[in-house]
C-alpha cells in the first residue's frame, strides 16, 4: 500500500447542473479529513473547489491552495486555507500542485480539469512520476471519457497498460482506497518503434 498524506484534487471552479457535484465535492473533503490526509488544490473559493476545501478544513485536514497571481487579483484566492502558494503562472501551479501531492482525484469539471489530468496522465505514462490518478465518477459524469480512453486504446494510441492509469471510482473512499493500492505498470518503452523495411 502506498502511504499518502496530501492528495490532490483537480474540479471544476463552478458548481455545476447537478447538486450531487458539490455533494460528493463535499463528501470527498470529509473522507480526506477522516483518513487523516491533507488536500491540496487549485486554492480558489469558488464553485466545487470551495466546497472541497471547505469540507476538508471543517475536518480538521491541512489543506493547501495553489493559485496563479492573475486569479488571486480577481479575488478567487480562498482566504482560510492552512497554506495558500500564490505562483506566477498556470504552468508552476499544475507543478507544484503535482509535487505537494501523493495521488490525484479528479471532480467533476471543465476544460481546466481536464487538462490538469491528463498532464498528470501523461507524466505517469512517461515515468516522471508513479502516483495514481482517479476519476470519481459522480452520476456518470465520466463514462463518455473513459470510452474516447478505451477507444485510443483500441486504436493504437496508449498502450493498454498506460489505459489503466486513468481509474474509475464510485465514491470518495473507493478513490481514496485506488490511491493507496495503486502501482504503475513496469513498461519502460511507451512507444513501439516501427521497423523500417
């Protein structure tokens, strides 16, 4: 088992259309607070991230924000985090973010959410780290993703054993469970070279 302290979780800066998005946001802080976890996230007080943050915080959990400088001046800065790093831009946020962490959860939530997970997939599929990253699939927000991944598979483009490192999971204890028994595939080479003729 892996041992985690901080975990990272990637969600979206709106609440979303569905009240069981702040619930299970809300459900995922507590969890992290219970096990005796800090959170760390993208530090704003707004939408599924505030939820997260809160929840954590009334838990008693170490929760640590890390926000760009242009966010914080629209005033999104969540004001009672335990540590709030304030960076210069979206690149050193996602980087710090990765390196405060010992795994990933992945909300509900936009273009940003997205792209915070599959730069930390692809780091995975490239070696740079071997934490696991889940998606906590909240009214099967999820499933058409995991489908477009199966499809890259089946078609050639991610090896199935890098496919695995996206997982899936039902509630936040299952996630944080996945976490703790994650181990990344022992593939050294992650793109089959094609033998001229």
């Amino acid at each position: 088992m892996n041992t985690i302290e901080n975990v990272c979780v990637f969600c979206g800066a709106n609440p979303g259309a569905r009240p069981a998005y702040a619930e299970t946001a809300r459900e995922l802080g507590q969890a992290i607070a219970g096990r005796g976890m800090g959170l760390v996230y993208g530090g704003g007080k707004v939408g599924l991230m505030g939820v997260v943050a809160d929840a954590a915080l009334a838990g008693g959990a170490t929760v640590q924000g890390v926000i760009p400088e242009h966010l914080m001046q629209r005033e999104l800065g969540h004001g009672s985090v335990s540590k709030l790093h304030v960076v210069a831009s979206m690149h050193e946020r996602k980087a710090l973010m990765a390196k405060l962490s010992d795994g990933f959860i992945v909300l509900p939530g936009g273009f940003g959410t997205m792209e915070e997970a599959f730069e930390v997939l692809t780091w995975s599929q490239l070696g740079l780290h071997r934490k696991g990253v889940v998606f906590l699939d909240v009214n099967g927000f999820w499933s058409r993703l995991m489908e477009t991944m199966d499809g890259m598979a089946e078609e050639g483009f991610v090896r199935p054993e890098h496919r695995l490192l996206a997982m899936l999971a039902e509630t936040p204890d299952q996630a944080l469970d996945m976490l703790a028994a994650f181990r990344p595939p022992e593939v050294t080479r992650w793109i089959e070279r094609v033998a001229q003729a």
